[in-house]
C-alpha cells in the first residue's frame, strides 16, 4: 500500500464536517473483512496509527464477519469485494439491510466497472483500490465515517463513462422532467466532485452550486452526495431495463449539453 493516491472528494471540502461531527469526539470503531491475513494485519497496523480511528474486530469469511458486526457494533466496515467464495456485495447489502447507520467501505484490488456499479448499488460508501498509501486509507475510512463519499481517482473514468452512456437516454425518456442542466449536475455528483470542482467546469460561483445542488436534494429527497451516486446509477439501470436502443445514443446528452454551453456564450 505505498502508491500515491489522489482523493476524489477533497480533504479540504470535508475538514469543516469532520471538525464538527459529534461522532468524531470519539474513536471511530472499525472492522476489517478480508480473506487475507497479511491484509488484515497490513489495515489494523496502519489504522490503529491514529487515534481517531479504533479497529474493533477482524474477519476472514462473512460468517465471522455477521457474528462481529452484532457483537463489536462498528460504524464503519473495510471490507473486500471478494471473501473467500462469498461476495462482498451480498455482505455489503446484508449490512446495509440489518444495520443501515453502519457505513460500508471497500477497499479492494478490484477496478471493475461492473463491480463498482454493484458496490454503490448496494449501499457502499466508498470504493478505494489496495494501490493506495496506508495514509490514504486511513484518511478515506475517517472521511466516510462522516457521511461523505470516497471514490479511487483511478476509477473516475468508469464513472464518467456510465455519465456518457445513460445520460442521452434518461434525457429522451424525460425522467422527471430533467432539463440538461440538473442531469449534469445530478452527473457531477455521482462523477466524486466537489462544490469546487462543479463551480470550475460550470463556470458559476461555489455558492451557486451550493444552493443548486440543496435544491436537487429537496428534489430527490437525499441529503449526500452518495445518495445522489447511487440515485444516478439506479436510475440508469431502470432506464437500461427499458431502453431498446441498447445504449446507441451514447454520449449524446454530454454533446447537447457542450452545444448548450456554447450557444450561451455566444
């Protein structure tokens, strides 16, 4: 765990919270799920370097696993995509089923496309590749204890890809009446960015996108930006399911969008 790493939510944006969050004044309470023991013992040596984070248990199967979540009660799980023969998604949404306020964090070698759409389906908040460095762990796991989202830098371009490949279709079948603005907000979010970075690409002020995005909230009925990920990928699903253009119409919404822009500033 020594590549460099690059977070996608930036730390500077989640400080205030973190400072702030009642939950902090204590340890986070963390258990590791992995079948490695190398692993196990790699996460609990870099985690227990800080005291804000506390490693409560480890498991190597999801029987273990079920058996320290009822017993040890942490908020938030590391957990690998693969346990031995079990799935980590399955575990995933069996966590977020018998204890939703338990946040799920994979931390995996795994950058497949499928599995990371699966992973957000089912509930996770964030998704960080094993290349990263022990401190980018760390940070990661404090960041998701809060509520906010944590996505690999490496994996935004699978991210953006799913952008492109439902965006011209929820535009045509009119899913909530979505105007090419909103959808490209709605993209934005679920794409890992920030205020900052949607105030650069949109060209408007950090407050503009602020209030924009509570509005989308209220619209949507969330209040973070993973829900807002996982409304994006639910919503391209249900489009897939009745789409017979078999995504043809790719990347078309991001085109209309850019001719949008440019007839703006003419």
């Amino acid at each position: 765990m020594s590549a460099p790493y690059q977070f996608a939510t930036q730390l500077s944006d989640v400080n205030h919270t973190m400072k702030n969050s009642s939950r902090m004044q204590q340890p986070v309470r963390v258990l590791l799920v992995d079948d490695s023991t190398i692993t196990l013992q790699g996460l609990k040596s870099v985690l227990s370097k800080t005291e804000k984070l506390k490693v409560v248990a480890t498991a190597s199967s999801e029987t273990e696993a079920m058996a320290a979540l009822e017993t040890c009660r942490p908020d938030v799980v590391v957990l690998d995509v693969r346990v031995g023969r079990a799935s980590g998604i399955d575990l995933c949404r069996a966590i977020q089923a018998s204890y939703p306020s338990i946040v799920v964090f994979f931390f995996t070698a795994h950058d497949s496309k499928e599995l990371l759409h699966e992973a957000i389906l089912a509930g996770a908040q964030g998704y960080l590749l094993k290349t990263a460095s022990g401190e980018a762990v760390a940070k990661s796991v404090e960041i998701v204890s809060t509520g906010q989202a944590i996505l690999d830098q490496q994996l935004t371009p699978q991210v953006m890809a799913w952008v492109r490949e439902v965006g011209s279709d929820i535009q045509e079948k009119g899913e909530l009446n979505w105007s090419s603005e909103d959808l490209r907000l709605l993209s934005l979010l679920a794409s890992g960015k920030t205020n900052k970075e949607i105030a650069r690409d949109l060209r408007l002020t950090q407050g503009s996108v602020s209030s924009r995005v509570q509005k989308l909230y209220r619209r949507l009925k969330i209040s973070r930006r993973a829900e807002a990920a996982r409304y994006f990928i639910q919503l391209e699903k249900e489009v897939a399911h009745t789409s017979h253009s078999d995504m043809e119409h790719t990347g078309q919404l991001f085109s209309h969008i850019a001719r949008n822009d440019r007839n703006k500033k003419v």
